[in-house]
C-alpha cells in the first residue's frame, strides 16, 4: 500500500532548551552530551542539512535562497528534534561597498554559533550544478570559519522515497521540527508550489543522512558515510 507523505507538524509540546553542550562521547565528533533547562542531560547525535541558494523569478522580482537546518537525535529514543533553522542567500558576510556596515549576514555565523552552543559539525547535502561547488568553496576559503564543517553527500533515494523518512517519523511521534520552521516550509509550499522548497530539502538531506545509519554503539568506530572536510 502507498502511503501519502505528510508535511512537518508543530503539534507537540514545546521541548525544553539546550543550556550546555558539555563534551563530546565519541572520538569522530558526531555525538555530544547536552543539558537542559529541565535537568536532562543525555547524549545526542547531531546532523545539520543545507539547501544551498538558488535563483527563481517570483513575479517580477528574482530571488535567490537557500536554507539550513540543525538536527539532533536521542540516542537513547531516536527521537529527532530540529534545533535551528536559517534562510540564508550567502556563505560569508556581505558589506557595503566601503565595507562599513553589514548588507546581509552570510551562514557562517549561523555555523559558527551551532558548534559553539551544540559542538554541531556535520551538515549532509544532495545538490547538482557548479553553483554548489562554488558555494563549497566559499566555505574553504572563509578564514572566519573555524573549525570548519563536515559535509555529508546523501544518497538520494527513488522519487517519494524521501518523503517516506518524514512521515514515518511524524506517524511514531519521533519528531519536533516548532512552528517557525513549519511556517516556513509552508509559505514556501504556498509561494512556488512547483519549486524547489529550500527548508525542506534541506531538512530532508539532515533526516536521511540520519535515518540511513541508524546509530548503534559500533558506529562509534565505524561510518560508512561519505565525507568532506572542507
């Protein structure tokens, strides 16, 4: 039987916040312990996933946008909850021609501050084109961006089969992605219903690169996945 895919809910309650990544328990750096405002303190793997920009005309006005997002999961549970999301149409800052004020803020602010608050380095991709690699190399040569992060080259699977990942999770109730993100995702769907939708590919390259190797203890010795130290 085919089951229809569902969208990214928000309906759950509203977890508690992360007030310390304290160490890593794994020597590759793809877990990290981290406590909460409650009291919990438990160990989590976190998985990034990036949209980077593209162009579209909407309307008569171009637009150029990308998206990313910061999951984690309980390693415990498997439970997987979305941590920060950002829309972004640069890798670096962008400053006025004198270079007095800041234009836009580029992602390498939103990177910097995921491995600084969660000790977050690994952000799974699937693009084609030369704009990506170019933005690839944006990320390189960022002398601001230390350490630099880890890219992931998801798989993509067959047509629908992606989506799959999303409503499985949010059938068993393993998922809170907040109603920021789902609004997002939403106004996307709304906009351009026939483009490409930024938050959510970008959302689902960080659950496949999860939900592909599901974790277990050996995992902390071994990872099949492809990876890119940029």
């Amino acid at each position: 039987m085919t089951t229809t895919p569902s969208r990214p809910t928000a309906k759950q309650a509203t977890p508690p916040s992360v007030t310390a990544a304290l160490f890593r328990n794994d020597t590759r750096g793809r877990t990290v312990m981290l406590r909460f405002d409650d009291g919990e303190f438990s160990e989590w793997r976190t998985m990034g996933g990036i949209a980077f920009p593209f162009s579209e005309l909407r309307g008569e006005r171009m637009r150029t946008e990308g998206y990313a997002v910061l999951l984690a999961q309980k390693l415990k549970s498997g439970f997987v909850r979305l941590f920060e999301a950002r829309e972004f149409t640069t890798i670096p800052h962008v400053l006025s021609r004198d270079g007095s004020a800041l234009v836009s803020e580029g992602l390498v602010s939103w990177l910097l501050s995921n491995h600084s608050r969660y000790l977050a380095a690994r952000y799974a991709w699937y693009e084609q084109g030369v704009f990506n690699e170019t933005y690839r190399k944006h990320m390189r040569m960022l002398a601001d961006l230390q350490p630099k992060p880890r890219l992931i080259d998801v798989a993509w699977p067959a047509e629908g089969q992606a989506e799959q990942v999303l409503w499985m999770l949010n059938n068993e109730r393993r998922l809170y992605l907040g109603p920021e993100f789902v609004a997002a995702e939403k106004t996307w769907s709304i906009e351009a219903p026939d483009k490409p939708n930024p938050p959510r590919h970008a959302l689902l390259c960080a659950l496949l690169a999860l939900e592909s190797k599901p974790w277990r203890e050996e995992s902390r010795r071994v990872d099949g996945a492809r990876e890119t130290l940029i």
